[in-house]
C-alpha cells in the first residue's frame, strides 16, 4: 500500500513578509551572548585539575 507524499505548506503574503522581517531581526541578535564568565570558570576548573 503506497502512502501519499504530504505537500509542505509555503508561506505567501504578509505571512511571508513577516517571517523575513523576524528571520532578519534574528540574524542581527546572532552571537550577542557574552559567555565570558563561563569560560573563566571552565578555565579556573580545568587549571585546578592540572589539565
């Protein structure tokens, strides 16, 4: 018995328009994070374990 292939939906209109203007806004916030802190303390564990 052969099953039917689902189509995948496509956004058009102000949908579309709306998920390139969050899809943007997104790129631009990429790689804000600070992990500074965490690195320090990974740092600290890893220079008390002589490694």
């Amino acid at each position: 018995m052969a099953l039917s292939i689902a189509t995948v939906p496509v956004l058009t209109g102000e949908a579309s328009d709306r998920f390139d203007r969050m899809m943007e806004a997104s790129e631009e916030r990429r790689g804000s994070v600070d992990f500074s802190r965490e690195i320090n303390e990974a740092r600290a564990i890893l220079s008390k374990a002589n490694l």
